[in-house]
C-alpha cells in the first residue's frame, strides 16, 4: 500500500502526539542524499542555539536513494508525501508539522538554516509570511545569471505589478509562515507555482509580510529546476490568477478600439487625409466581437475565482452588489434587438429598390456585429450566474 502524506517514519510515537511545538522546519527533500543530514543538522543546531521548542520535518517526495533514512538518522522527523511536486511536498509538511510557526527551506545547501530564528521572531512580530531576499547576497556562481538578472527580476516584478506585494525575491526558497494563517491562504498548487501563490493569496487576503536580506550559496548535488519551464508555469499562474489584466484590459481596449474604428467608418468621418469603408468596418466589428467576448471570459473568470477558489476581489464584489443577471440578459437584449432592428431596416430598403444591388455593406456589418455582442452578453450573464450559484449553495441564501 503506498504511503499517505500523513505516514510518519521517525520515532518516537510519544513526541509527535506531544503538544504543539513553537517552530516546524520543513524541508522538501526529493533525492538530496548528499544534503539532507547536513541540513537537518544545520536546522536543529539553529533551534537549539536560539533556546526554542521545535522540530525538523522533512517531507520526503518519493526519494529513490537514502534521503529519508539519513534524515531520520540526523533527528529529523520525516513523512511521506507520494504526489511529487514542490508544492506537493510542502503541502504534506503542512499537515504533518506541530509547530506554530513554519520556517520553510530547501535541502540543498542554498540557505543558511542559522536564519531560522530571525524568521521565527519577525512571525513572533506579528508578520503572518516572512520572505527572505537572496537577490542582495548572492554568492559566485549560487545562482544562474538568466536567473539572476532576468528570469527572478522580471517575474517578481510582474507579480509586483498585479498584486502589489512589494516582495523584492517572491520565489525565494527559504521562508515562514504562521501556521493559523495557512486556512486563509488556503495553498492548491502541487507544483512549482506553489512560491507565487502562497505570495499571491497573502496579499490578496491582506496579510502582513515583512522581508529580510539573506545569503544564497550554491548548492549541492544537480539541480531539478527548468529555467524556461518553470519560468514559464509562474508567469502562466501569475496571469490566471489576475483576470483583470489577462482579460478585462485586453478586452477592453479591443472593444472600444474596435467601437471607434466602426463609429469612424459609419459617420463617414476622414481620417489621415483619406474616407473608409466596408474593410475597416469588417476590421472593427472582429474587434469589437473579440473584444467582448474576452471581457465575459474575464468576468466568468472572476466568478469562478470567487466562489469556487476564495478570491478576494472588490471590484468584484461591488459588481456583483449591483448588477444581477436580469441587468446582463437586459443589456444583452437591447443590444441584439437594435442589431435586429438596423438588419430588417436593410432588408427593408433591399425590397424597396426592388432587390437590387445592395449597397448597405456598412449596416449590414455593424447590424451583424450588435446581435453577436448581444448574445454573448445575454448567454454569458446566464454562465456567470449558474457559476454563483455556488454562492447560494455554500451560504445558504435564498
């Protein structure tokens, strides 16, 4: 049978069920043979010196080589975490620790575990997540240069950007976090996006995090890190996570984009010294209908981040205060029936000249583009209220 995150390996049985402990630090450890004991010697020498009560857990995310055995024979406790992932491990840890706080560190030699009681004072402090800094104390060769100058920089920054957390180094491997802050947070991610959104979730839930500069040294043994995919699997949750700026500020801007370039054409206003016609006007419609489109994908993204992941939005929540499904499938109707209402007029003025030549490109394209914003709009209303029906079924409202 395989194990559960919750099968424990070390002994003794009496110290795990003893009362909860002041500090937790847990270690991912996934085939770090030629580490583990080092750090878990480093880690209990730190709590030891500083006079606290506390543990090292390791979370063993299947090793095939000794990693768990070693461990367990440098004091640590250490339990089985069998999905692999980063997150995945850590996830595990969690659940196993019986500290108060929870100091997080990898197990290969990077960090300096003697930092262990600076993270435990700042919680002591109050802070809910304390994120050490590597970026100002980076020894020769502990950290790549894509990684150093680009890769770190720019996503930090991006998270910055979307989130503003103010976090210098938001994908720093060593850091705390109480653990009655955790429910909160309520942490998913089994992979390596687990370092965002744990950065993530504590601002959008408003927590305190405080940060401190500390040493990155290089590490021990082969690195299992992916520049580009792993870069690429942060900026993809940073986005998902934001469908302000993934969705609503794209959408928007081609919707209004595409409403000006349509407005131009139709009012036969010159523009750059010269008239346009039938093309420009198919040219704004596809924005305008793409436009459109990726706002109710915004705002369905919203819906579901809200009641089905805990997200915390206030533009959302003051949206969703004011308008009720009966507003969308309103204004989607006002719009379709005017698109309804400008196509019969050129079919009208079609069978009045007889059925002729048509000479109502321009109509007919806006006509066009008006019934399919409105049935996107009045068919995505419908979707972002079966999506909050959650609402209703969690809560208990009527």
């Amino acid at each position: 049978m395989a194990p559960t995150p919750d099968t424990l390996v070390s002994p003794p049985a009496e110290a795990q069920l003893a009362d909860e402990l002041t500090v937790s630090v847990v270690i991912p450890c996934l085939n770090e043979e030629e580490n583990i004991e080092a750090c878990v010697a480093q880690a209990l020498a730190a709590i030891e010196e500083a006079g606290l009560d506390g543990e090292v857990l390791v979370a063993d995310n299947n090793s095939t080589d000794r990693s768990a055995e070693l461990a367990v024979a440098a004091g640590a406790r250490v339990v089985h975490v069998p999905e692999r992932g980063y997150g995945a491990a850590y996830l595990g840890g969690f659940r196993a620790a019986r500290g108060k706080y929870l100091v997080m560190g990898d197990a290969d030699l990077t960090y300096d575990f003697g930092e262990v009681p600076r993270f435990v004072q700042h919680l002591a402090d109050g802070a809910d997540l304390v994120m050490g800094n590597r970026m100002n104390n980076i020894q020769p060769g502990a950290m790549p240069w894509l990684h150093q100058y680009i890769g770190n920089p720019i996503l930090s920054g991006f998270l910055n950007l979307l989130f503003r957390t103010g976090v210098r180094d938001a994908h720093c491997g060593m850091r705390a976090v109480r653990r009655d802050a955790l429910p909160a947070m309520d942490l998913r991610t089994p992979g390596m996006e687990f370092a965002s959104e744990m950065v993530i979730r504590a601002a959008k839930e408003g927590l305190r995090i405080d940060q401190f500069d500390i040493e990155y040294m290089p590490r021990g043994g082969e690195s299992k890190l992916s520049t580009f995919r792993d870069g690429w699997r942060h900026l993809r949750f940073l986005l998902a996570h934001s469908p302000t700026y993934l969705f609503l500020i794209p959408g928007l801007t081609l919707s209004v984009l595409g409403g000006l370039v349509m407005a131009t054409v139709i009012s036969g206003l010159d523009l750059f010294g010269r008239s346009w016609s039938v093309h420009t006007m198919i040219v704004g419609s596809l924005l305008t209908v793409v436009g459109v489109q990726i706002v109710c994908l915004g705002l369905t993204a919203h819906a579901f981040g809200t009641y089905y992941m805990n997200e915390k939005d206030p533009w959302f929540d003051r949206m969703r205060e004011r308008f009720r499904l009966e507003h969308g499938l309103l204004l989607g109707s006002v719009i379709t029936v005017g698109g309804l209402l400008i196509a019969i007029g050129v079919v009208l003025a079609w069978a009045n000249d007889d059925f002729g030549n048509l000479d109502a490109a321009s109509p007919a394209v806006l006509a066009a583009t008006l019934m399919i914003v409105g049935v996107q709009i009045f068919f995505s209303s419908f979707l972002i209220s079966v999506i909050g029906l959650r609402r209703h079924t969690s809560t208990g409202a009527r």
